[in-house]
C-alpha cells in the first residue's frame, strides 16, 4: 500500500489530539502501520522550536516571527518523520498542520 498523510486541524481544544488516537488506534487495529505525530514537534528541533513558541517570555514575538518557526519545525518533521513515514507505506496521522499555520498567523493575530 501507498503511504498517506492525513491531518487533523481544528481550533484549541475541540478534540484533534483525541480523534488522532482513536483514529490510529483504529488502524493499527486493521493492520496498517501508522505515525502519529504533532505540530509544532515531533522532532528534537520541533520540540524546541515548541517550547520557544509556547513560552510566557515570548509573548511580544510577532506574526511573522511565528511564522518561520513553525515553517522551520514543519521543514524538519517533513524530513525526519512525514516522508520517511510514507516512502515505508506507512499512514501518517498529525494534530494540525499548515491549515493552523495559515489561520493562526495569517489571520489569528
């Protein structure tokens, strides 16, 4: 089977980080090989770049600021985790994506 890329995008709180387990659960269950993964995170730099974003002391840094943060930590969960994943068949499920990026620092601000 082709690897596939399915993400789950949705404002804070609404239920995609539960839907993403229940989901993979689903699939494992069906045999499928399945990642499941964040965003920001995923990777050692996501979590960091996570953590920076997510920190109190932080709270002046702007849209744009925010913007090649989450495009750094995308480009390196891309690399390390999402393409890997679906060269080797496997179904990749992620709690947001670009959509949030788009809304939230496109629009959110």
């Amino acid at each position: 089977m082709k690897g596939r890329f399915i993400s789950l995008e949705g404002i804070e709180g609404t239920g995609k980080s539960t839907q993403a387990k229940l989901l993979s659960d689903y699939l494992k269950e069906k045999g499928f090989q399945v990642v499941l993964t964040e965003e920001p995170g995923g990777t050692q730099i996501g979590l960091r770049i996570r953590e920076l974003l997510l920190s109190v002391e932080h709270k002046g840094m702007t849209a744009v600021t925010e913007l090649l943060l989450y495009n750094a930590s995308r480009s390196q969960h891309i690399r390390e985790i999402i393409l890997p994943a679906i060269s080797r068949g496997a179904i990749v499920i992620t709690d947001r994506f670009t959509d949030s990026t788009i809304a939230y620092q496109g629009f959110g601000r």
